[in-house]
C-alpha cells in the first residue's frame, strides 16, 4: 500500500456518513509523541467506458453547490464487494450500460491522511442494457463525448492520488495516443 492503515488504538473523533475521522497519538523519532488525524472512506470505482466509439461521461447535478458537472461514472466498493464488480455495478446504475469487458487501467492506494482506494477502470464493448437506475438522490444524464472532450472532463472530475496518476499516464502526446488507442482498439 502506498499510504497509510488506520493505527490500532486510534479514537474515532467523527463518525460519518462516508467518511470517519480517527485522531492517534504516534510517537516521533525524538522520543516525543504527537497526535495526528487521519480520516477513512470507503474505496471508489471510476469508469471509463467506451460506446459506439466514444465515451459514456455523465452530467450530474451536485445539490449542495447547486450545479451540473460533467464527470465520469463512479462510486463506492460497497463492503465486501470486490471493485471490479462495483464498476461494472455503477456503469449499470449511472448510464444503463453493460460490459464483460472491464480491465483495471490503475489503482492507487492510499495517500498520507486518508484511508480508502480509487480504481479507475475501461469498460470496453458496452451495450445499452436497460434504463438507468441510480440512486433516487442522484440526478443523472448520460453524455456521449468524443476523446478530446473526455480528456477534459477526466482532469477536472479526478482528484487526489487519482488525478495524479491520470495526469502521470496523460501528460504527453504520445501517452495520450497510447491511452487513445487502449480505449478504441
């Protein structure tokens, strides 16, 4: 792992929805101890998936910034789901799509502070399987993209060790041809 695990004998101090915050007294390399806070979510899915030669983005409407973002199909590994299974739950729920083609294009760990997962996946050879079936919180949009526009959506939508990686595997022409051709070969 490339992060950290939650300490034993750490104290929860939050308990959210999604996310926990746990505060642990470590001892540093001087002899002193300091108190450090870290916080756990559970680990995501995102999904890239490619129909009809182009790419299934989503335009999601945010109700606390009251806006509608273009991103990318994502979620949580619900608990004792493995996250190639959650992917391809959440392409169904978010844009009706099916796949039997899901490869794992990355996966970062954890980073310093936070516990939790992100594995970024292509769902290749995608068929409109039924209507759409995202939580009824959700307002959900399919929007079919051609590369460009997917690459811009995928710098802005991923964040953290995420977006770090993307922009890794993204940064020159020549990556971003590779990654072109990955996704419609």
């Amino acid at each position: 792992m490339d992060g950290i695990r939650i300490p034993k004998g750490a104290k929860m101090v939050f308990h959210g929805m999604r996310v926990n915050v746990y505060h642990a007294k470590i001892k540093l390399l001087n002899g002193t101890y300091k108190t450090f806070e870290m916080t756990e979510r559970p680990d995501s899915v995102v999904i890239i998936p490619v129909f009809e030669k182009r790419i299934m983005a989503i335009n999601e409407w945010y109700p606390i910034s009251k806006k509608w973002v273009h991103c990318l199909p994502a979620g949580a590994v619900d608990e004792g789901e493995h996250p190639k299974e959650a992917a391809k739950r959440e392409l169904q729920e978010e844009t009706g799509l099916f796949s039997n083609d899901i490869k794992l294009l990355f996966h970062t760990g954890t980073s310093k502070s936070m516990q939790g997962e992100d594995y970024v996946f292509i769902a290749k050879n995608c068929i409109m399987k039924e209507k759409i079936n995202h939580d009824p919180a959700e307002e959900i949009r399919p929007l079919l993209v051609d590369f460009d526009r997917f690459m811009d959506i995928a710098k802005k939508s991923l964040n953290g060790n995420a977006g770090k990686r993307f922009y890794e595997i993204t940064n020159t022409p020549s990556k971003r041809k590779a990654l072109r051709n990955r996704l419609f070969s």
